[in-house]
C-alpha cells in the first residue's frame, strides 16, 4: 500500500512529465509561443517536478538535466519579465 506522501511524490514526477511535453507539443504544433511565459512556467514546474522525484529515488542523471532546464527555465521567464 502506498502512503499519502508517496502519492504525492509520485503525482509530482508525473506533473512534471506531463507538463513538459504538454509544452513542447503545443509549441511542436504552433499552439503556444516559445517566448510566452506560460511555455516558461510549464517547463520550470515540470522539471522541478522531475528533479525533486529523480532525487527522491536517487536517479541523479535525469535530476542533474531537470536542475538545469529548471534554471534556463527561471532565467528564460526573468527575462521575459524585465522586457
């Protein structure tokens, strides 16, 4: 039987993965712009998600990736907000 907070872990990792190609297919498909902050919210959410669920489960390669496409992510929206 699975606890609550698993749960909770394991509903964030896959919010992650659903949010980041949810984002990159409605940018593939000319739904969503590349420079909107929603493109940048969805990717910077989901891969905290990510992260926070490879470390969780000591899978340190897809962590280290999430850390970093989480910090283009935040300075990616930081610039879009001082434009």
């Amino acid at each position: 039987m699975i606890d609550e907070t698993m749960l909770w872990e394991e509903i964030l990792g896959w919010y992650g993965m659903i949010v980041i190609v949810g984002a990159y297919f409605l940018v593939s498909f000319g739904l969503l712009l590349v420079d909107s902050i929603l493109y940048q919210v969805l990717n910077a959410t989901g891969a905290a998600g990510i992260f926070y669920i490879s470390f969780k489960k000591r899978a340190y390669q897809p962590g280290a990736l999430n850390a970093i496409w989480f910090m283009i992510a935040l300075v990616a929206i930081v610039r879009l907000l001082i434009q």
